[in-house]
C-alpha cells in the first residue's frame, strides 16, 4: 500500500514535471514565433531598401537579413557607384558585414530577403558566407528585360538556383513571389533607360 502510494506520488510529481516542462516549451516557442512575419512582409522591407538605394544615387536593389528568430539583423542597398566598388551589390556587400558580425553556424539560420534573384556573385557571398536560405521577389530574367545589356548591370542569364547546385550545401531558395515581384521591378522603371 504505502510503495503503491509512493508510485502514485512519483507519477504525479513526473506528471508535473512534464507539464511543466511542455509549458516552457511552448511558451519558448511562441516567443519565437512571435517574431517571424510572412515572407511578404519581410520583402517589402527590402523594396524600401532599394528605393532609398535608388534615392542615393546607387542602383535600385536592396535586401535585409532575418536570424533565426525573424529579426533583421542587417539592411543592405547597393553601393557601387556611390563607393566605386564592382563588388557592391546589395547581397554581397551584406554577407561581407554579416560575416564580420557573426559566425558561419549562426549565419546558417538566416535568410536572406532580396528584391531581385542573386547573380552568380551575390549567390557566391552567400554560399562563402553560410546562409542557409535565400527568398527573393523577382527574377534575374526580370531583370535583364529591364536592364538589357546595360553596361552598369549586363545582366547573367544564370540563376541562383544553378550556383547552389554546383556546390556542396543545400541552400534552399523561395521566389519570385509574384504578389511583390511587379513592385520590385517598378523601383527599377526609367532606371535603365539611358
Ligand atoms: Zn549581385
């Protein structure tokens, strides 16, 4: 009777301990859930990152880089005309600072949001830089209808997709999204003209 009692006690007590451990977790969870937004939202972020890159007398591309919990850690417009750099696109320019600031271990739970589809540049920051997923509104095809061979941005007909194949880590990539590609693609509208 009484080692019955003790079984009942230790099960109530294991019974407790579980459920509050469940607890924890599910509030630890919901916690970080609370942060993430839709992809959307996030995109639209970098949509005003390139207009202000526009703004500043730079081409009209930006990004933002989201850690593990759905905070932007990092904005990036581009900067090369401003900065003279060949290398300034907005997503390189990014995974340089962002791997200044973290490691390869924490960068591999970020994605990166950007108005446009990599190039084969951008797309090789990011595998060298080890983030784990891309997510981008519009296509490089998109691009290049705007752009044509203009000799501030000729363009590649290579996708990012096509990079990360070649090398040896899944970097998962999402888009276009066709809700925002259009508004990614108006900031560049009478940008490419001359
Ligand atoms: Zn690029």
């Amino acid at each position: 009777m009484l080692i019955n009692q003790k079984k009942i006690n230790k099960g109530v007590i294991l019974m407790r301990n579980h459920r509050c451990n469940a607890f924890f977790a599910e509030k630890h969870l919901a916690g970080g859930n609370d942060m993430w937004k839709s992809d959307e939202y996030y995109l639209e972020k970098a949509i005003e990152v390139s207009r202000k890159s526009r703004a500043g007398g730079n081409t009209p591309f930006g990004c933002v880089l989201v850690d593990g919990d759905g905070e932007i850690i990092l904005e990036q417009g581009n900067v090369e005309i401003t900065e003279k750099r060949c290398t300034g696109h907005a997503e390189t320019v990014i995974m340089e600072r962002a791997s200044k600031l973290y490691d390869k271990k924490f960068l591999w739970n970020c994605t990166l949001y950007t108005t446009c589809e990599p190039c084969p540049m951008c797309a090789g920051a990011v595998y060298w830089g080890n983030v784990g997923k891309v997510v981008y509104a519009m296509t490089e095809e998109r691009l290049l209808q705007m752009t044509g061979s203009h000799e501030q941005n000729p363009t590649f007909t290579m996708t990012c997709k096509e990079v990360f194949a070649k090398g040896q880590k899944k970097i998962k990539v999402e888009g276009p999204f066709d809700s925002l590609a259009e508004k990614a693609a108006e900031v560049h509208f009478g940008y490419w003209d001359n």
